[in-house]
C-alpha cells in the first residue's frame, strides 16, 4: 500500500478558523476519557441492561463510538483511535452474549441497522487502512453477501439478488418470532396498521391502527410478516455495496467491484421494468 507524503516548504500563520477547529479539537480530546468512563467499564462494554430480548438494537451500541475513528482521522489524538478499536472488540463481543451477532456481524437485520453499525468498521479502515485484523473482517464480512460464505447464505447468485430485507451472519432471516418483536410491540400499536386485510380488524378507516400488544392480533400480523415481508429482496439492501466496496479498497480485487456493478445494475434493470419511464442513474 502505497501512502504519500507532504512537505510544507514555507511557513505562515494560520487563519482564525483554523486555530478555533484546533482548539474544539483538543476540547474533544479531553472530554473523551469522561465519556468513556460514564459509559462503560474497564473492559469496555457498555454500561446497560444484562440480557437482549429484539432483533433491533445492535446498531444503538455501536453508534455511540462510530465517530471515534473519523475524529481520529480529523486530528483527534492518538488515544481516541485507541478507544475506537477496543470499544469495537469489546461491544461485538457484548452483542454476541446477548445473541445478536454470531461470527462478529449481526445475525439478521435490515440495513439500515447494519449500515448505522458497519459504518464504524469503515472508518476504522480509514484510520489505519493497514490493520490485518480490521481487513480480515472486511473480507469476512464481504464473503456472507458474495456468496462465498456457506454459513451465511445472503445472496442469490443467479437472480443477483439479496434473498431477504432481514439478513446477516446467519443468512437470510425468512421467519421473525415474537421475541423479536417484543420490545417494539407496544410502539408499533400507535403507528398504522401495516396491512390492510388483517384478520379481524376493520379497515374502513383509512388511517385504522391494530393493537400490537394484543396477542392474537399480533400472531396476526407477524403470519403476514413472514408470508409477505421477509423473502424477498428491497432497494435498502443497496447498501450491501458499501460493504462489499469496502472489501475492495482494501485489497483491489475486482471480483468485489464486479460484484457491486452487477448488483446495482441489477437494480436499474428491475426498476426499468416496472417502470420504463423513470430515469435511473447508470
């Protein structure tokens, strides 16, 4: 890997913005180690409940030092990068005890959870693009929506698509249960019902909700979620490619940047055939 170097030849002060970012810098520098040590423990887990009961949060624990590395890259100091790598070890390793994650990725999600979660890897890539550990995982990671990845059966090579709106490191995730729904149960019965022939329920009301705490309403629901939701492929999925093109910046393979193509080009196929009249970027 090649890195390039600049030499400043000539001297000057700096302007007024610049020295203002540099002290909002070391402001931040300084507020980091409190934080940390608000938050977490000497190991680095979080400070939080001891058991996980929804398919959804993941993410949450992750976003809460995502931005360490890009602050590192933006001149942070040399502990702040520190900070991010073991925050990374150490909340993977928390969400694996809870259940959520399997082989250091989410066992099956969305991605727009996945990709509040994986952002965090990619800075990582850019703080230290040469961290083995950090590219492993990229490759790995990679590998469970390629195709190549037996345990995580992601994707469909043939049809070139994502087999479902849930998936991970366990691969497609056809059938959601009741404890994966749980906690967000009584939230969701305050938002519309998200069918409109759900058993039971009447409709007239175009803006007719349905008691999601109720039990039989929602075994309800969760029978057309898994018939109806989760197989399938849907435009979220899109951002896979983030994490297959962070496979190829770290290595240059062109199996990952055929791979990308391939699969958004798919995209523009299916949206052309639905609707020829709509412009899609090529």
């Amino acid at each position: 890997m090649a890195y390039v170097s600049i030499a400043a030849k000539t001297r000057k002060n700096p302007p007024h913005w610049a020295v203002r970012q540099r002290d909002l810098i070391a402001l931040m520098d300084r507020a980091a180690h409190p934080f940390v040590d608000h938050s977490t423990r000497p190991d680095g887990t979080l400070i939080q409940r001891t058991e996980w009961t929804s398919m959804d949060g993941t993410d949450n624990g992750y976003e809460a030092f995502l931005s360490f590395p890009l602050f590192y890259l933006l001149g942070g100091g040399e502990h702040i990068y520190q900070i991010a790598c073991k925050e990374w070890d150490a909340i993977t390793w928390q969400y694996a005890n809870y259940g959520t994650v399997e082989r250091e990725f989410v066992t099956g999600f969305d991605w727009f959870h996945h990709s509040e979660s994986y952002t965090y890897i990619y800075y990582l890539a850019l703080a230290d693009p040469a961290h083995l550990i950090n590219r492993t995982r990229a490759l790995r990671y990679a590998a469970m929506y390629t195709g190549d990845d037996p345990l995580a059966p992601n994707w469909d090579a043939q049809r070139k698509m994502i087999r479902s709106p849930l998936n991970g490191s366990k691969g497609p995730r056809f059938v959601t249960t009741q404890v994966d729904w749980d906690y967000h149960r009584p939230i969701l019965a305050d938002y519309l019902a998200p069918f409109e022939d759900i058993p039971g329920a009447d409709s007239s009301d175009p803006l007719f909700k349905v008691d999601w705490t109720d039990d039989k309403v929602f075994a309800r629901v969760l029978d057309l979620i898994n018939r109806r939701m989760t197989r399938c492929d849907v435009p979220l999925n899109l951002s896979v490619a983030s994490l297959i093109t962070n496979a190829y910046l770290h290595t240059g393979d062109d199996q990952y940047k055929t791979w990308v193509l391939d699969y958004l080009q798919a995209w523009e196929g299916r949206c052309k055939a639905l609707d020829p009249r709509e412009p899609l970027a090529s």
